[in-house]
C-alpha cells in the first residue's frame, strides 16, 4: 500500500531525474528570492556557433593533487556520467589509479607497499557505468610521486609492472567500456627516464590487452608553467616554439611505436601562441603517425586564486585553434569539477551552459 509519504518522496524524485533525463534541461520556477527567469530572454552569441573543436573525452580526478575532493558516491558519479553524455563526452579517463599512499582500487601489490585502502572500487564503477552509458574507459597508471621527488620517471616503471596486470586481470578482461591506457608520467620537456618509461610502459600495456590504445598528456613549458604553489602567475623564461618542436621530435621519435596520442595541456602558453604551439604538435603527431588531441583545461590559470572553472571565452579560443589545426580529438581536465552542473563551483554549472549553448546541444 502506498502510503502518503512513500508518494512524496517518489515525486521528489521523479523532479531530480526528470531534468537530467532530459539531457540537462533546466527547471523552471522561482529563485529562492521569489524571482522566476523570463522564458523570453535569450543570450545573443556575436560569434559563430560551434566553430571548435568540441570536447568528448574528460579526466576523472578522484585521486586529487590540487584541487578538493567532492566527496561523492555512486549516485552522484551516475548524475555526471549522465551531464556528460548529454554534452557528447563517449571517453572517460582515471587520471591515475593511485597517487603516492592513496589508491583507487584494492591492489593486492601497492596495498603490500603500504598504501592506503581505499572505501570504494572506484575503478570497478567507472567501468560499470562507462559501459552502462556507452563510453570508452582508460586508466591512468599509478604515480608514485617519485618523479615529482627526483626529476627522473624511470621510478614509475617499477609500480606499474605490476599495476598493469592487476588492473587488466581485475577490470580489463571483465569490461567491455575497457577500452585503453592513459600513461599519468607529465612531461614538458626532455627529461630523464621518460623516453624509456614511456616505451617501456606502452609496450606492457599493449601487449596485454591486445593492442588497446596508449596516451600521454605533456605541458607545454611556456610562460604560464609555473608552480601551482607559488604566488606567480607567468615567468620570464618560457620554450620557444622552435624548441618545443625540436626536442618533441626527439620524444616522439623514441615513443610512437607504443603511444598512440598526445593530448598537450593547453594551458601554459597565451591564446595568441596557441596556433603556433599547436601547428607544431599537429605537424610532429601526423610525422609519426600518432594522433593529436588537445587537454583542453577547463579551469583558468590566470587567476591569483587557484583553481577556478574557466571564463567560458578563454576555452572557445583554445578550442577553435584545435578545429584550425586539424587536431584529431579535445579532452578536458576536468569536467566533474570545472563544468559539471553540480560541481561544488558554481561557476562550473554556468560554464555547462555556454558550452551547450554555443554548440547547440
């Protein structure tokens, strides 16, 4: 028998599903101030619409460096599975699947090696609910934070010998969403150890999955890459393009055979380098047969206040020098916190918005 409240609480709901359903259709009634929107009111775009590169792919950054945790469950983590296909997101990507002592799975090895036990599989629910929306899954591999200490990647070779198998036995050969790698080591520039690590890692991944496809996501060592703990927001000295081109061309050529793109963060360098940075990383992925994606970093760096979703102007541009440059693929980093409609910014929900907005979604 139904009784009143079990009615109520139904309906209740039924008014939280139905929007989200609806590919993110807003309800309509009064604020809390007793202010109702003018269904009339329209925002006016004075530029073309959907003239970018769009954005379906996203980082899951459940094992935060620089930026706090949401602290959600199953049920929220559905909620923006579901914001993300109604924009057209079809990839998701575990940044890493653990980061010094906190993991996101149970791994018999690293739990050996004194980290820490995590509550939930997450690792499991990204691949259920990947799989139950129709997207591709690709783990990050474990960052031991050794490369952070000493400059030299070839530490994070060692871990992920045996994450690698872990995770491909675990989830892998279970998900049919499984459907890649994301090698976590970030690189700007020549560094030691990351040529190696990277073929050395790719080829495992590869191998054991029957040829799945590998990625990296670099920076750019331009004017904005500076310390996400310091006061500065630009430095003096910064890559030159010609420079940037050349010792790319070193890391691609040792590389390609076992990564298969590059996804550059794009956040280091001003908007009116992008087209010059961007040419040359589009140039040096079709020279090596690789594919090139753009991390399109929806949260601002310009800002004394770190971190912050974007103003949504500054992603257009990035976006638009990648559909310019012919780039194959734009990812974000990240939409759960900087674009998601409940995000713990604000901002981030209006930034859901504008996107949708220019690209008629």
């Amino acid at each position: 028998m139904e009784t009143r409240r079990s009615f109520l609480k139904k309906g209740a709901l039924a008014a939280v599903a139905t929007p989200l359903l609806a590919a993110g259709c807003k309800p309509s009634g009064k604020d809390k101030y007793g202010i109702e929107a003018d269904p009339s009111v329209e925002n006016r775009l004075i530029v073309p619409n959907g003239n970018a590169l769009p954005i379906t792919g996203t980082f899951l950054d459940e094992i935060s460096h620089d930026i706090p945790h949401q602290n959600w469950g199953e049920q929220e983590w559905d909620r923006d599975f579901r914001y993300m296909k109604a924009m057209g997101i079809d990839t998701v990507i575990d940044i890493r699947c653990g980061y010094r002592k906190f993991i996101t799975y149970p791994s018999p090895y690293l739990l050996k090696k004194g980290c820490y036990m995590p509550s939930v599989d997450l690792i499991d629910m990204f691949c259920r609910l990947a799989q139950k929306y129709g997207m591709k899954f690709m783990l990050g591999l474990y960052d031991s934070g050794k490369y952070w200490d000493t400059g030299d990647m070839s530490y994070e070779v060692e871990s992920n010998k045996y994450v690698i198998d872990e995770v491909w036995e675990r989830y892998g050969s279970k998900y049919t969403s499984f459907g890649g790698w994301y090698i976590s080591g970030e690189i700007s520039r020549a560094t030691r150890g990351a040529i190696e690590s990277f073929r050395t890692m790719g080829r495992q991944c590869k191998e054991i999955s029957g040829g799945l496809p590998t990625f990296i996501s670099p920076w750019i060592d331009g004017k904005k890459a500076v310390s996400a703990a310091g006061g500065s927001l630009t430095k003096d000295e910064a890559v030159s393009v010609e420079a940037h081109e050349r010792e790319w061309n070193e890391i691609f050529d040792g590389i390609h055979e076992y990564v298969d793109a590059c996804a550059f963060q794009d956040g280091h360098i001003d908007y009116d380098e992008l087209d010059a940075f961007f040419s040359v990383n589009k140039k040096l992925a079709d020279r090596y047969g690789m594919q090139c994606w753009t991390n399109a970093e929806s949260f601002d760096r310009d800002m004394p206040i770190k971190f912050f979703p974007i103003k949504f102007d500054k992603l257009r541009l990035k976006l638009e020098a990648a559909r310019r440059c012919g780039y194959d693929k734009a990812i974000t980093f990240e939409f759960s916190h900087f674009m998601s409609p409940q995000s713990a910014y604000r901002q981030a929900g209006h930034l859901y918005d504008r996107y949708r907005e220019y690209f008629g979604i």
